[in-house]
C-alpha cells in the first residue's frame, strides 16, 4: 500500500518502509523500532490491511537524529526535544533548534 504524491500532473508514489526494512537499512532491532515508535520518537504514516506499520522516508531523518542525540541525552530528553522540534517546525520558529547543542 503506497500512498501517492500529486505533482502538477504526474502522480510520484511515496515509498513506504515496513519495520523489517528499517532494520535492514538502519542499526537499530526490530524491538527497538517497535519502542520508539510506542514513545512517541518515531512515527508510523499508515497500517497495512494485515496490521503491519508502514513508515515514510522521513523516519530516517528522525532515526539519524535520535543517533546524535543517543550519545549525550536520555530517550526521555530526545522525546522532548523532537517534541519541542515539531512545534517549532509546525509555527515556524527554530529557536528549539538550539537545545541540540
């Protein structure tokens, strides 16, 4: 199930990734996949009809961040940061952007 992108007349299909896939191209396990995405950290985009997360490209953006931020902060911390990122992102402020340094 691949969820289309309308640009002007061409429709680009979307990839999505199934949780097996992410920890193919990815260091992280299958459980650990399944964790954030029950934190909060990452977010699935869709269900297949037999219950299987299906996730965007973005979640590789999100995964490489939560890497950086592994090194020096909790999961707990990350969650806030990522959540502090969103808003910002969302009103089009950055100054949340800071707080990763």
């Amino acid at each position: 199930m691949q969820t289309e992108v309308k640009s002007r007349m061409l429709r680009i299909p979307v990839k999505l990734y199934r949780i097996g896939e992410l920890v193919r191209y990815t260091p992280f396990s299958r459980q650990t996949i399944h964790n954030y995405t029950i934190m909060g950290l990452i977010r699935e985009v869709e269900w297949t009809d037999g219950g299987h997360r299906l996730y965007d490209e973005s979640v590789f953006e999100r995964l490489s961040k939560i890497i950086e931020l592994r090194k020096t902060k909790t999961l707990s911390e990350i969650r806030q940061i990522l959540k502090k990122q969103e808003a910002a992102d969302i009103t089009g402020n950055t100054s949340s952007q800071s707080e990763n340094n």
